[in-house]
C-alpha cells in the first residue's frame, strides 16, 4: 500500500468531453443469465424465454447504465392468468434463486430508475422443467350382449404424470411396443377432454396373452437432460379394485381424555392395496399415529371430533373409502333468562301471574342431554302449575323451560336448572335463578359526569353503564356512531359488571358507545340501552415532523410548520427554538401555519430549529436541521477506461463522479478520498482540492493507481466546505484484467500463477495444464509437444493439453481469458467500435494432433453460444507459429481456446504469448493452412464479432 500512498499525490480534476447535463442519462436495462440454464430463446414479439430444470440455480443479472446510479429492483408474476399475482420485490443487481421450484416459474422483471425520464424495465420469462413418476390407473367395465350369453370384459389403463413440457406417452406389453392398429384388440387413444396430456390402452374383450405387464414410458425428449420415466403395471386374470372394511361403530361416542383406535382392514384387490386415514378438518391430529391401518388418537380433546376416512387404494378402479364419525362429549356455556306473564303489557314479576324460567346449555351429543329442576335445593316434578318442557331442538338446541302458572308468595325461591349427559362422566352444570319479590328487571343508566368522557391519548379510560334490577344481565357494548370495531377487534363486547375499560387510548376510538342489556342471565324483555360520549384529547399533529435543510453561509432559509389537525384545536400557541434557545413565540389566528425565516445564515446559525405547536394537551414539533454539510458525490459506473500499468501485479482505474446539488451549500474546495482493501480496517487517505466552482453534470476524474492485481478495493469519497465534511459515497472497485488505453495492451505468456486470471471451463472433458519443457515428462510420447516456450526458454511456461491415457479421440478442453472491455468515445453509443488485434503463438506437432479452437464469447451468452474466429487441424510442425485476428468489440467477451484430442496420444497442443492490442492486426496471417483447414480460417476471418471487455465493478 505505500505506492498508494505515493501516487495519491498526483491528483487530476477533469472535465471530460461532455457537457455539463450530458452526463447525466436516463437509465437503461439488459437482463443476462448464467447460472444452469437448459436453454434461452427469443419468441415473437422479442420475449426472451430461460428455460431451467427444477432443482437447478437461476441467476439473472439486471445490467444497467445511466447516471446517477440507477436504483434496481426484481419483481415476478406467475406463469399463468389464474395464478394471483406474486410481488416477491428484490433490490439487486442479480437475482439468485437455488433449487428452483416448478412454481416459481413466470416472467421476472427487472426495473431501473434513476427520476430521470421513465424507468427502464425488462423481462424475461423463466420456464422451470420437470417431470414427475408417472401413474397408471385401472379401469374394468363388464357388458352384456344383447339376445347373446356371453359378457365382454373390457380394461382400460391410463397413464398420467406431471410434467412441462408436455409428455409424450408410449405403451408396452413385455418387450413389444403397442401402437393403434398393431393389434386388433389393443386401442390406444387421447380423451378430448384430456388434450395430450394422458394416454390411454384399450383391451377389448380380454384375451389370455392379456394378461402380461403393461409398461407406460414418460418422456419429454430429454429436454434438459430429464431422462424418461417408466412405470410397470401386471395384470392378471385376478386383478381388482380394492375393497376396506371399518372395524369400529359410527358415530363413536367417547368421553375427553381417552385413546381412540379406529380399524380399518382390507377385505381384497390385486394388487394389495395401500391404506391412508384422512379427516374431514383437513390434517390429522399431530398426537395421532397410524400403523397398518389402525388410527390411534390417544387423550382425545373436543377439537379432535369430526369425521375420519380410511382410503385404500391400489390403482385398479375407483379408491375405496369408508368413514365414521366421532363425537366427544361435552357441556359448556350455561344461561338463563326470565320471561315474565307474555299475555300481559308488563315487564315485571306479579303474582297471579304467569311466569317461565328458561335455561340454555351446548351439549354434545345433544340427543344424551338431560335436565333436573331443583326448587330451594330439593327436587321439582312436573305439575299443573310447574310445567317442565324442552324446547324443540330444531328452535332453540340445548333448552329447558320452566313455567310457574299462576304464581303465588309460596313459589318465591331459588330454582335450580341441572344439566348433564347420560352416563355422568362429564360435570354437571347448575344455574341458580332466585324469584323473589326482589326479582325486577333491569333498568341502565349513566352516572352523572360519566358522559360524555374526556381523556388524554395514551391514557387508560372507563365507560361505566350502572345497571339496577335483579337479576343483572350481561351487558353488550357497540359502537353507537358507525360501524366500527371494538378496541379488541371484535363488533361487539360483554361485560358482567357494566365497565368497559380501555387501555391505552387512541384518537380513533373518538365517538359514541351504546351499553344494552341482553336476555341472557336476565329478563327476557326488551333491551334497555344508553349510550356513552367518548372524547379523546391529542396534541397537535403537524408537519413537517423532520426536516433537512442545506444552505449556504449568507443566504436565506425559510421553515415552515403545519398543523394537520388537534383536539382541543383552541388556543393553539407556537414556539420557535435553536436548540435551547428561544427565537419566537406567538398564537395562531385564522392561519393553520407559521413561517419562521432566516434572512443572512452565519456559522452561528447551523443547528436543529424546532417549532413546537401547543395545546392543552402538549406539544407537536417540527423539527428542521440546517446545514452546511455538502450532498453526496454520485460516482460515475459507466466508466469504460480502466487503466493499465506494464508491471506485474499492479493495475489502477479511472474513478469518475459528479456532484448531487453543487450549488445548494458553499463551493466545494476539496474532495478526501480514502481507499481500502475489502477485509482490511485501515483506511489511506488523501485530499483532492478544488479549483473554481463545480458546475452541476460536471464529470469529475481521478486516476488510482498502484492497486494491486487480484485485490479488491473499497473507495470513500467524501466533498469538504467551509462547514466542514459533506456526506460520502463509497463503491468497490474489482479487478477483471482491462485492456489498457494508454499502452493499447494486454500480454499474457503464463510465467506467474494465477495464468493472467485465465480459468479452465467447467463443462468440458478434461483441462489446459502450464508447463515448462524443463520439467515436463516426455517418456511415454517424445513426438509430440514443444521443447521450450514461444522464446525457446526451456525454463519457460506455456499452455498445453496432455493427450495421454486417459484421453480419448474428441475430448475437449477449453480455456477461458478474463473479462475485457472496450472503449467507445461516447459509452452511450458505440457507432464506430474500435479495432483491436488478438494474437497468441501455437504449437501442433505430432501424428496424432486433432483441432485447435478459439472462440469469442459475448456477455450475455453461454459458451455453446460464443463464435469461432480461428481454426485448424493436423501436424504443423514441431515450431511455434503466430495466429492475428483483427475482431471489432462493442460488448463484453471473453476470448476461449479450445483444444480437441487427436485419434492417438502424439497430439499434444500448446499456446503461449496471448496478446490484445488497439488497433486493426498489421499483417494478415502468415499460416500454411491446407484443405479443410484453410477452407475453416477463411471462412471464419472475415467475421467482425462485436465484444464488450468490462472491469467488474460493484456497490456496497
């Protein structure tokens, strides 16, 4: 790092050859994909289509220009119309998803913006491919013919599987492909209802060879590499669908707490069916277990009642199911209510009169519910003046009545309703009902000064209904002024004592709140109600609650403060501070803001500006930070010259930015740039100074050098006033071997390792190994191969494939450059793309020698994709010979050798002394190129291959 240190101070601040609002562009979009695509198209209409194996990795990666930096963002709809629509947003360059799945398949899109003219959005649509076991399933129908004694049996067998693309189905019987018309008993056909995606084997009238093993073959033509699917079915003269028997009772009726085991045993099907217990809520309970056929629900819970399904199924005809029912015992929520004398205008209790008792229970099973009336804790028969009823259960389930007919001063008493099952596992339910001359029904009011109710957000409140009569019912609360939830959500609330407590109050619970009797635990008479004012008090809501203003010394600065809305909203007063200091004070007449200006800003006045708006309540406060402190620098990513030091290890690159909002504080007199390598704590710095103003779009230039090759950098960049420090921008910087425009250059002769970030291809057969001749074993093949490096050095390195054991003829080894890229005189258009020449020194001796490839490959595409410029076969010779190709680039690429293995092992092929060089190859080749092979390279150089070399540069 101490060349850093040393080239730092040579600072450079440029204007490039743009002008001042050039720079600045609207963004643009290209999607690219790596990852394990099978296959990607275009369509009609230039939809591009990724087609990827479920299980795989896809990657795209959102390719933007534009300045400022434009902002991405990943987002997906589902393949299909019926599919809802799906917004899984992702802000990154690249979308990663391992271990696809078939659902997430659809059209991705990715959308820059950067608020200059409209986002720019791409897409492409991701094809997931699968195929999942096929099935085959039995059909048999027995037919009588007329005015005939004999029955013609008929078997159909049809195959099913999920898959994309759709499958094609082929039918066997043992070895022997069936297919429409190769038997006369055997039809083959595709239900119209069905559209391709099944298959099914007709066999008319079952003849004994029949009877034989049907194979149905799943393929999809081995897209992807998803290979065929087979499932065999054996049918026999004894094949038949599956029939179950239940060993248990339905209903079953048990008590809580008890273990359950339902039974279910197969009574036939050939072949033997497989058993599955289901229940009607959905899932089986996570306490039950199952084991051939038996269902074991141990500590059985009222939740666990429903139906239960045993299916057996073995996939000749429909599966068999058989179900029971069980139901748990059970007693809850008892009430009562009064009914005074109904052929009388009265709400009241009088003697002489008529008056009836009813009481309400759930039981479960109803049918086992039974009730006993006590009167003062002694036992009630039915009379003719106690009349003992149970209410229709179609009406009103789970009710007993009790009707006194005319009463008198000897029937006041407690009367007890009992409720309980037959068999008295379960616990009784009493309910006590006191008749008495007492006995009146309810009356509601609200206590004086208890409405309306004013209170303080935050605050905890009570709403109080006092509630008189005996016996005193539930009461109901509701919202009397809309309709609206409660506070616990619900649309209405009981309480027992007539309190509705509110926790923590907010101003929408403001408004109006009705308290009602109901019937229940009282008289069964028209509801009494009163209704509550409910008035929550706030400080004022204003705006802005935050605010940052950056100014400039010796300007003016205005605050402005808003309320939106208060309770009280009179008397409202404001105050101005800076910090603690009070700058004005005052009341709001008909205005619903206050203005505070600052005419001449002196470093004294930076600070945070307040404006508090008060109410009885308390305060709101708009909060305003001015500042000198200058905005980010924006840094430039579509710089397109890195530069290039002609020393090993080093490399150095153009940093470019322009400044967000020069003008809006004091100039800018000096940038501090630090650099970092990633992982490391230490920051260098070094400060950039300014002459003159910075005018807005104006492209700012700084050249880092001495970084060091394969390091990664992170750079700070921060704008400095007479405030002090501005706010910082940071990126990485990445190594990617650049072509160089000052030396015009890029060599490579395989003397250091890592080979000049060259790397091996993962798809191939077999690798490029570097060698020297001095250490390179020749015992096994002497005729073949260099003996020195393209200078003769046999301490020299060079690539090359070794074609010995365990090679075979047409295995391929392929080698891939680094990423490069070009640079265009204006990057947003590359009308006249620049000449470059690509040049590297081969050796081919040897009897044996097969093909020497070289391939370029643009950004964008797959290997399989990249297009050949060079060519040639055979011996030619034990010297190194010069291939130059002139290749025009407009797009990121990467330059590929690829050797292929001879028919014996005297064929090894070697590179050295790789080169790119601005500017259009001098000479034309000089190769001896004969028959097939000058026919390959002639054909190939006239290509003009557009590329784009390109350092890989990212964001933190």
């Amino acid at each position: 790092m101490d060349g850093i240190i040393s080239v730092l101070g040579v600072l450079t601040l440029v204007l490039e050859g743009i002008s001042c609002q050039g720079v600045y562009a609207p963004p643009t979009v290209r999607i690219v994909h790596s990852g394990h695509a099978c296959n990607v198209e275009e369509e009609r209409y230039s939809e591009r289509v990724y087609t990827i194996r479920e299980g795989e990795t896809l990657e795209l990666t959102c390719l933007v220009t534009g300045h400022p930096r434009p902002q991405i963002r990943w987002t997906k709809t589902a393949g299909s119309v019926s599919d809802r629509f799906q917004d899984s947003s992702v802000f990154n360059e690249t979308l990663h998803i391992a271990k696809i799945q078939r659902h997430q398949g659809g059209r991705y899109y990715c959308k820059a913006e950067n608020g200059l003219g409209s986002p720019a959005i791409k897409s492409m649509r991701v094809d997931v491919y699968y195929l999942d076991e096929p099935v085959v399933t039995v059909h048999q129908s027995i037919g009588e013919a007329k005015e005939q004694f004999y029955y013609e049996r008929t078997v159909f067998l049809r195959c099913v599987a999920n898959s994309n693309p759709p499958i094609r189905y082929s039918w066997y019987r043992g070895r022997d492909v069936l297919s429409q018309g190769s038997d006369k008993g055997v039809e083959i056909y595709e239900p119209f209802f069905t559209q391709g995606e099944t298959k099914i084997l007709k066999l008319k009238n079952l003849r004994p060879k029949d009877y034989a093993n049907y194979s149905c073959i799943a393929s999809i033509r081995n897209v992807c590499g998803i290979a065929d699917r087979r499932v065999v079915f054996r049918l026999t003269n004894k094949t038949a669908p599956a029939s179950i028997k239940l060993l248990v009772e339905d209903p079953i009726v048990v008590n809580p707490g008890q273990t359950v085991s339902l039974v279910c045993i197969s009574t036939g099907g050939e072949p033997a069916p497989s058993l599955a217990w289901t229940s009607g809520s959905g899932s089986l309970p996570e306490k039950s277990l199952m084991k051939e056929g038996v269902l074991t629900l141990p500590a059985i819970a009222s939740e666990d009642a429903g139906v239960y399904s045993c299916i057996a199924s073995n996939n000749v005809g429909n599966p068999a199911k058989k179900s029971t029912t069980i139901i748990v015992r059970a007693l809850k929520k008892g009430r009562f209510w009064i009914t005074p004398d109904p052929y009388h205008n009265d709400d009241n209790i009088q003697i002489g009169r008529e008056v009836k008792i009813s009481c309400q229970v759930e039981a479960t099973p109803p049918e086992e519910l039974q009730f006993s009336w006590l009167k003062n804790g002694r036992a009630l028969r039915s009379s003719e003046r106690m009349v003992i009823t149970q209410t229709d259960p179609d009406i009103s389930p789970g009710t007993t009545n009790l009707d006194i007919i005319d009463l008198k001063f000897t029937d006041f008493g407690t009367y007890t309703c009992v409720a309980a099952l037959r068999g008295g596992a379960i616990p009784e339910i009493s309910i006590d009902v006191n008749i008495s001359s007492t006995t009146v029904p309810p009356n509601l009011t609200v206590p004086r000064g208890k409405s309306p109710m004013a209170v303080r957000e935050g605050e905890t409140v009570e709403l109080e209904c006092l509630v008189s009569g005996k016996p005193k019912p539930i009461i109901l609360w509701s919202r009397a002024d809309k309709e609206a939830p409660m506070p616990d959500g619900s649309m209405q609330m009981e309480s027992y004592d007539g309190v509705l407590r509110i926790v923590n109050v907010s101003r929408e619970m403001s408004g109006s709140y009705r308290c009602q009797t109901s019937q229940y635990n009282g008289f069964n008479v028209k509801p009494r109600e009163a209704v509550i004012e409910l008035i929550v008090h706030y400080p004022p809501a204003v705006e802005p609650v935050w605010q940052e203003v950056r100014q400039g010394l010796g300007r003016q600065v205005s605050m402005n403060c808003r309320v939106l809305r208060a309770h009280p909203s009179r008397v409202l007063r404001y105050e101005w501070r800076l910090g603690s200091r009070l700058l004005h004070a005052g009341t709001f007449d008909s205005r619903d803001d206050t203005d505070y200006i600052v005419r001449s800003l002196v470093r004294e006045g930076y600070g945070e500006y307040t404006c508090d708006v008060i109410n009885e309540v308390g305060p709101g406060r708009c909060t305003f930070l001015v500042t000198g402190k200058a905005y980010p620098p924006e840094f430039y990513y579509d710089t397109y010259s890195p530069l290039w030091q002609n020393r090993p290890r080093v490399y150095g690159y153009k940093l470019q930015w322009t400044q967000m909002n020069p003008s809006a504080v004091d100039r800018i007199m000096a940038y501090r740039l630090g650099i970092r390598q990633t992982g490391q704590q230490r920051w260098w710095e070094q400060e950039i100074p300014v002459e003159g103003n910075i005018q807005k779009g104006e492209l700012i230039t700084h050249n880092l050098t001495e970084l060091i090759r394969p390091e990664v950098y992170v750079v700070r960049l921060t704008p400095i006033t007479r405030f002090g420090e501005g706010d910082s921008s940071t990126r990485v910087v990445t190594y990617s071997a650049p072509i160089n425009p000052p030396l015009r250059e890029f060599h490579c002769s395989f003397e250091e390792d890592p080979v000049c970030m060259f790397t091996q291809d993962k798809n191939d057969d077999f690798d490029w190994t570097r060698h020297s001749a001095a250490t390179r074993d020749t015992k096994y093949t002497p005729n073949t191969g260099p003996s020195g490096d393209r200078s003769g050095s046999k301490q020299g390195f060079f690539m090359y494939i070794e074609t010995s054991r365990p090679r075979k003829d047409g295995d391929t080894a392929r080698l891939l450059s680094p990423k490069f890229n070009v640079a265009p005189k204006n990057p947003y258009s590359i009308t006249s793309p620049p000449a470059y020449c690509f040049s590297f020194y081969y050796h081919m001796y040897g009897k044996h020698i097969g093909t020497l490839n070289a391939f370029v490959k643009q950004k964008g595409q797959s290997t399989s994709d990249a297009s050949p410029v060079w060519s040639l076969s055979g011996n030619q010779g034990d010297r190194w010979r010069q291939a130059k190709i002139s290749i025009h680039p407009t797009a990121s690429f990467q330059v590929i050798f690829e050797g292929i293995r001879g028919p014996g092992i005297e064929g090894d092929i070697a590179i050295d002394d790789v080169t790119l060089e601005e500017g259009e190859c001098p000479d034309p080749p000089s190769n001896p190129i004969r028959g097939a092979a000058a026919h390959s390279v002639s054909s190939i150089w006239p290509l003009r291959v557009m590329l784009f070399f390109t350092v890989i540069i990212g964001q933190r």
